[in-house]
C-alpha cells in the first residue's frame, strides 16, 4: 500500500512539475516577445505606407495595446494562430490594421492577455501604439455573443476597435459565446 502510494505521489509531483514548466515556459516567452519588441515598434512600417498595400505574415508585429486602468498591455501580432495567440493579442486579417480607420479586431485568450476584460467598464481608455503614434480609444460597449455572430468584425464608417475574448471568463476547455468590447476614437 505504501509503496502505491509512494508511486501515485512521484506521478503527480510528475505532472505538476510539466505542468508549472508549460506555464513558466508561455509567460517567459511572452514577456520576452514583450520586452524585445517593445524596441520595435518605432521600425514597423507606417500604416499608410506599405502596410495598406499588402497583408502583413502572420505573427509580424503591428504595435502595442495598452489599457491603464487595468494595468494590462501586450504587443499585437498580426493573426490569430495558436502560436500566436500564445505570445501576443492577435490582429483578425482582413479587418483594418492598427492605425488605420474602420473596425480594427484584435482577439485574445481570455486565461492570458485578455484575462482584465472582466473587470473593463464604459468609459475606459485603451490605447494602440504603432510606427504611426498613439491612438486613445474610449469605451462604449461590451456585449456577449455566440461564436457565430460575426457581424462585429465588419467595416465600420467610424475609427472603431473591437476586443474579442472567449465568453464566460471561468469556465475550463471551450467557451460557448465570445465577450466583445467596443471603443471608438476619442477625438
């Protein structure tokens, strides 16, 4: 019996050792895509020059989202990949690109970057840096919606962002519905 119980205790001190290793291994890998880039920022192309051409590759660097008074920022990376998404809040292609006008969609994992959105209230400021400069969004909306609701991610005729999170924020595995916010520029 005590030897199961030896056997049971190293399989879970196991576990729990890959466990706290894929962890440590996701927030040094971000905080280091973080603290690398940062730099970086200042050498993206401006947003009305090459960038309006041509797509950017997926995981190329589009700038900085920053929202004070949730302490949070993190570096935005164009798509939505799982590798990704892991390191970075993602552009959604085809929606305008940090900088430019029209409806901007950024998605992130709500256990990592996106995780503060809970606690987000209208009025709130975020910001998005870019090769172009700061811009200051205002908050006006946060909505729940189904996977399937994909009007969000349409133009719009005002300078509008809109996070995209998985909805509700506590529960494990794949989340029902999608938790949107939505800001527009503040003049």
């Amino acid at each position: 019996m005590r030897r199961r119980l030896l056997l049971l205790e190293c399989g879970l001190f196991a576990m729990a050792t890959v466990a706290l290793g894929y962890v440590a291994y996701v927030q040094v890998s971000s905080w280091t895509l973080n603290e690398r880039r940062t730099l970086e920022i200042k050498r993206i192309p401006h947003p009305h020059q090459s960038m309006a051409a041509i797509a950017p590759r997926e995981g190329a660097l589009l700038g900085e989202i920053e929202i004070p008074r949730l302490g949070e920022s993190a570096m935005i990376l164009e798509g939505t990949a799982d590798g990704t998404l892991r390191r970075a809040v993602g552009h959604i292609s085809g929606t305008a690109l940090p900088g430019q006008a029209g409806n901007i969609c950024l998605a992130g994992h709500r256990d990592s970057f996106f995780r503060p959105l809970r606690r987000i209230s209208r009025g709130d400021e975020i910001s998005i840096t870019t090769a172009g400069g700061l811009v200051v969004y205002r908050v006006e909306d946060t909505s729940i919606v189904s996977p399937e609701d994909v009007q969000i991610l349409e133009p719009t005729r005002t300078e509008t962002l809109t996070l995209i999170t998985c909805y509700p924020f506590n529960v494990i595995g794949p989340a029902p519905r999608r938790f949107i916010v939505r800001a527009r520029r503040v003049s």
